[in-house]
C-alpha cells in the first residue's frame, strides 16, 4: 500500500501521541538484539500502530550503537564544500517530492530524515519534479563549490534518462559542475565514489566515512518543515 494525500490512516497528530513510547520499546528491543521485523510487529501489535506509524518506526528507529556509528558519518554539506559529492538521485528526489506533499516525515536516529511514502518503485517524474530538482540544484549553487557533482540514478525507474538529461540540463543554467546519469545500480556507484556521498540509504551510509542528508537540510532550512521528532537532533549547525 503506497500512502497518499487522501490515504493516510491516522492524522499526524494522533501518530506522534502514541510513537514516543512505542519507539521507546522498539528501541529496547533492538538494543537487546530482537530481530528488527519481529521487534517492530510485537511492537505495533502492542501499541495497535497503524501502517504509517509502523513504517514511521522502520524508517526512524534504530539501536543506539547502529544510530551513533551512522552519526558519526553524517555532516552538513557546507562541511565538505569542495570535495566531489555522490548524489542518490531517486533518494533525494523522493525524500523532496513526499516533503512537497505533506506526507510524512521522520527526524530518525541516525540524524537522517526519511519519508514513509513507500514510492521508490514506482516513482514517475511529474510536474513536481522540477520544483524539487530547482531546490537541490539551487541549494547546490549557493554552496562555495568548485568539484563536480555526479547524481546517479536508478535507471530500471520510469523516466530515469529523462530524468538526468533535465538534471543536467538545470544544473548548467546554474552554473554548476554536474553530470547526471541513469545506471544499473547506483548503489555500485555510490559505495566506491572518491568522496562524500549525498543519501539518506542505510546500507550506502555504512558504506562511506562522510554522508550529506542533502534532503534533509532542504527540508530543514528551505522549505520550513518540521519532521516527526524522535528526541535526536541532527549534525551541528
């Protein structure tokens, strides 16, 4: 089930009353090495969670060991200005366009924002897409840069080709270094890339030693928004 505007099961304000504790036991559970699936059904089932708020624990809520070592990668992108940055195209993008939407959002443990709009699959590029794309490629200019930008996305997604050629397209009437492209598996790419990476993936996260959350930081400072708060604050301003 995708979430959608007119599908959401329980208003945000009903969802953050009841998550507190509910990822408070989650947590517990996973500190103590339940496995994650388990954990999280024992713990909906417990609290009657909802989908939305039980996807809003997936994405948030990891072990305090786990948390911390993915903390300790995050920065802000102001911090490795000048270095060449992997960007997760479809990552941020997505992450962008359910922020757009009013769709949930989560300030997870690890710092990273995530939306729970389970779209990945069978994201389209939409109208909507260029108002994200002029927000990370203006965010993007208004930073000291002087390395290129590679922006890799999931070429089996609808439109992905399309997708880099207008990325590419918007990037160089702003005056920025960037190629985009659509491959295979942009993960491939990301894991080995010579530089910070820009991603809110947990497995590409462990995979480098200094991670952007690229969405986050729009969501943040541009658009005003304020994610579903788990008591964990984000890289130091």
């Amino acid at each position: 089930m995708n979430f959608s505007e007119q599908k959401v099961e329980q208003t945000i304000g009903e969802i953050c009353f009841f998550l507190n504790e509910a990822a408070a036991d989650f947590r517990y559970l996973l500190t103590r090495g339940y496995p994650r699936p388990a954990a999280l059904a024992l713990v909906g089932n417990r609290h009657d969670l909802s989908l939305t708020a039980r996807q809003l624990l997936h994405r948030g809520v990891f072990a305090p060991a786990e948390a911390a070592g993915r903390r300790a990668r995050l920065r802000l992108l102001k911090e490795v200005a000048g270095r060449p940055l992997g960007l997760d195209g479809h990552n941020v993008l997505i992450t962008l366009e359910c922020a757009l939407r009013k769709l949930p959002l989560v300030a997870a443990d690890d710092g990273f924002i995530r939306d729970v709009g389970q779209v990945s699959r069978s994201f389209k590029p939409s109208l909507e897409t260029d108002r994200v794309l002029a927000l990370v490629l203006d965010y993007l200019a208004a930073q000291p840069w002087l390395e290129p930008v590679a922006v890799f996305y999931d070429a089996p997604l609808s439109l992905s080709g399309e997708l880099a050629r207008r990325t590419a397209e918007l990037a160089a009437a702003r005056g920025l270094k960037l190629t985009a492209a659509a491959v295979p598996v942009p993960e491939r790419e990301l894991q080995g890339f010579p530089g910070p990476i820009a991603s809110s993936d947990t497995a590409l996260i462990e995979a480098q030693p200094l991670v952007v959350d690229l969405a986050g930081e729009i969501i943040r400072r541009e658009l005003g928004l304020r994610p579903i708060e788990l008591d964990t604050p984000g890289p130091e301003e």
